[in-house]
C-alpha cells in the first residue's frame, strides 16, 4: 500500500514531468475504479486539459486539472501510477491511461480494484478526504499538538497511527516501523503511555518518515510503479533478525492486518481478538 513516503516521491517526480502537458488522449477501461463525479464523460473532459500542479494529501494523490477539476488517487491496497514510454500491449488491470503530449503516458493500475480514481470539482467530495487530520510530517503539528490530538484516542498504538483521523498518511507498513524506532509493542493501548514514550513516537515517526522520504528519492527513479520496502527495518521481515538487538522479528496477523515487530525491543502482551501468530 503506498503510503505518505512513496506518494511523496511519486508527487515530486511526476511534478517535474506532467504539469503543463496537455493530456491528448484518455482511455477509461474500467469504470468500476475510475469515478467520474462530475457527471461527464471522462475521457472527454479529459482530453485537451493538463495540470498545473501535483499534489498530496495523506494517502491521496491529487492532480489538479487547467480547468479547476481534480483527478484523485486513492491507491489503497494495490494502486499504482506508471509514467514513462507507451506500453506495446494492454494490461488487464489497467483502469485508466492517459497520453501525453510529449510522447508519454501515465497509467493507474489496480491489481486488486480496490484504489480508485476520481475526477470532482472539489477533493472534498471523495470519500473520508475531508475527514483526514494533520500531515504526519507537517511543521505545525508541534510534539504539544501530537499529545493533544493522541489524548481524544483510546485504542492501540499502531492503531492510532494508522487512523487517517489522527493524522494522515501513515499506513501499515511504516506503522510498523515508528513503533519499533520508539521500541513501543504495537498493541498497547494508547492510555498506557507515559509522557516520555510519547516523546518517543512523536520523534519516531517525525524521523522514520522523513528519513525514508530522503531513502525513496535516492531508490525510486523512474520506476514509479514499484514498491521499494527492503530497506524497512521489521515490516515483512518475519523470522529475520532484528536490526537493533538480533533477536527474530516476530508477525502476528489480526483482523486481515500483518504485523511485524521485535519482542526483544518492544515487549508486550497482547490483550483480546483473535490473531494468528509467528516467531
């Protein structure tokens, strides 16, 4: 699932590329991911346009069109955005393709069609969009504001974080990572915390998410449609040794969602719900 340090990427490279392109060819191919809200032909309007800026909002992707239209990404689980010289053949999951003046295409493609495309009059009318909180990595949530917004939540750690409420862009993935840069056991609850392990997550995820920006910059390259995780500390690294202390990464599976962290580092007990553990 790409999250706030990819779509950071992504919105960077594509902003030295797309912005004032006019878009000369659009193809819809399935209707079920790509939304139009406008109640227009989507190829249609498409055609002729180009976007003046490229734009991110937590998980969403926005591509404001000359027009005072938006395209918004919301890739979910699987989304994807490929750029670069047409493809020979078409691919089955493909849902929307859009040719570009200088030559070029930009894709989205959805192996799982749960990401979905919309083209509105305003980003507010796409859903849980109006609902997100503060950017994760935004200067004016202060470490005072991250208490106090963490003060009105109950539930989980990673939990918390991963609430687009709470603050936007943080998926699965890097969840894991801020917990074990804080050597926090992902499912404590968030009343348990001291003022000092608050600090802790707080510069955690002020760092990991930067840091990682700073990583995907160097990695990415044009290959925009590839997911680069590797270098992650504990998320997907099950049965590996952790990177602080050696000890194996433990996974525990809840509720359809894998989590990874060391027991060594992040000690805890798990409460309630029915999961499926490993290592």
């Amino acid at each position: 699932m790409p999250e706030l340090p990819d779509l950071e990427v992504i919105r960077e490279f594509l902003a030295a590329r797309i912005v004032e392109v006019p878009i000369v060819s659009a193809e819809v191919r399935r209707p079920l991911v790509v939304r139009n809200l406008l109640g227009t032909d989507t190829a249609s309007h498409l055609i002729g346009r180009s976007c003046t800026t490229v734009l991110r909002r937590g998980k969403f992707l926005l591509l404001p069109l000359d027009d005072g239209t938006t395209l918004v990404v919301n890739p979910m689980l699987a989304g994807r955005l490929r750029y670069g010289d047409p493809l020979p053949r078409p691919r089955s999951r493909d849902a929307l393709v859009l040719g570009l003046g200088d030559g070029r295409e930009l894709r989205y493609h959805d192996a799982k069609d749960m990401g979905k495309v919309y083209l509105t009059a305003d980003p507010n009318q796409v859903p849980t969009f109006e609902e997100m909180g503060p950017e994760a990595t935004d200067p004016d949530l202060t470490l005072d504001a991250f208490r106090e917004r963490l003060r009105h939540h109950h539930g989980e750690i990673k939990g918390v974080l991963t609430n687009q409420r709470f603050v936007a862009g943080i998926g699965n993935a890097y969840a894991d990572e801020i917990c074990w840069e804080a050597r926090l056991y992902p499912f404590r609850r968030r009343p348990s915390l001291e003022d000092e392990e608050i600090g802790r997550l707080y510069a955690a995820m002020r760092s990991v998410l930067a840091e990682s920006i700073e990583l995907l910059r160097e990695r990415v390259g044009e290959a925009i449609d590839v997911e680069v995780r590797d270098f992650l500390a504990v998320h997907g690294k099950a049965d590996e040794p952790c990177p602080r202390c050696g000890g194996p990464i433990s996974k525990v599976t809840r509720q359809r969602r894998t989590t990874n962290f060391c027991r060594t580092c992040q000690p805890g007990l798990m409460v309630g719900g029915p999961h499926r553990e490993i290592a």
